[in-house]
C-alpha cells in the first residue's frame, strides 16, 4: 500500500509534456518570441522585419508581377481570340453548307434570294424569338412591302408544324408552281414559297445541330 502511494506521489510529480513546452516558450530568447501584443515598439519592428521578408520575395517584386500579369493576359487574349475564329470559322462553314442545300432544293428560286435565307435563318436560328417571328424575319429582306404582321399569318402552318413536330413539304408548293418563272409570280405567291423555304432552312439546320 505504501509503495502505491509512493509511486503515485511519483507519477504526479512528473512534468507533463504541456507543461514541458510551456517552460521552454518561457526560457525562449525575447526576440524570438511571437509579439502578441501589436501595441508594443517591438511588435512593430517585429511585423515590418516580416513585411520586407515578404517583398523582398521575387515572386513579388513589381517588375515580376506585370510580367506575370502580362503573361497571363496575353494567354486569356489567345484562347479567346482561338475560341472566336473557331465560332465564326463554324459559323461560316454553316452558312455555306445551308446555301447549297437551298440551292439544290430549290432552283427555280434566285440565288440571292437563297443565299438571304440561308444568311438570315443562321442568325435567327440560335435566337430566343418564337418560331413565326423567325420565319418572318428570314423573308423580311426581300419582302419589304408586306407588314411582319401579315408575314405572321403566311408562317402561322410552318410555325405550328415547327412546335408540333408535324413534317410541311416546302418542296410541295414549288411544284404547284410548274414552269413558271420567279418574276412572274405574284407577290402573295413569292411570299408563300419563301417562308416554306425558311421553314425549310430552319429545320437544315436543326439537322446539321443533331449531327454535330
């Protein structure tokens, strides 16, 4: 029992390792020794000796930040630049892809009259506006005289066809025409066939879209 109690009397009056790092932060030599007072003279002199450690790193010397700066920016302006010729240089290929398309599908229409669809539809095509005003915008060029309302109901079949997932044959209405020359229809009448010709772009395009 007494050698117990003598062991225990012992044990406890060993340091413990907390109190042991405690101690040797109190025998540590001023200077190097954290401030944790900021108010104190030292403790300023002790955070500007850091401050001047800290700059005088050349990572953070002024002439290496703008060259960093520079390089970083001039990589920014090279993947932008590679992005937008490689959107145009798409966007391009698209139009001419659409052009011929048109111009196959229907040769009894002026070129120039295709080439404005094709042009106009690939610029609408990613647009947020509602099928019909697509439509209408397509044809708008070449119809200068016809109110965008009264285009409106001419594409109101294409439109609904478009939401509905019904198939129209734009083709169809250029063999109602027979043999007859573009010039010599009427206005109403070049008016029909140009929407079903955007209406027939939109859904190119809608193709070439699932095939990329």
């Amino acid at each position: 029992m007494i050698n117990n109690i003598n062991n225990s009397n012992t044990f406890n009056s060993s340091p413990s390792q907390v109190e042991l790092d405690f101690l040797a932060t109190l025998l540590e030599p001023a200077d190097a020794t954290y401030p944790w007072n900021p108010a104190d003279q030292e403790s300023e002199a002790y955070f500007n000796e850091l401050e001047q450690q800290f700059l005088g790193d050349d990572l953070w010397q002024e002439d290496e930040l703008n060259k960093r700066s520079q390089d970083f920016y001039s990589q920014l302006d090279n993947l932008w630049s590679t992005h937008h010729v490689d959107s145009a240089s798409k966007s391009h290929n698209l139009k001419q892809i659409l052009m011929a398309s048109l111009q196959e599908a229907f040769v009894v229409v002026p070129q120039g009259w295709l080439n404005t669809i094709a042009q106009n539809a690939a610029e609408m095509f990613s647009s947020q506006q509602p099928i019909g005003e697509q439509l209408v915008r397509c044809v708008q060029d070449m119809l200068p005289s016809w109110g965008a309302d009264d285009l409106l109901v001419l594409a109101r079949p294409y439109a609904y066809a478009m939401r509905s997932g019904e198939p129209q044959c734009p083709k169809a209405m250029i063999t109602k025409l027979g043999n007859r020359e573009w010039t010599s229809l009427s206005e109403v009448e070049q008016a029909k066939v140009s929407l079903a010709i955007s209406y027939y772009a939109l859904n190119e395009l809608n193709s070439f879209q699932s095939e990329s």
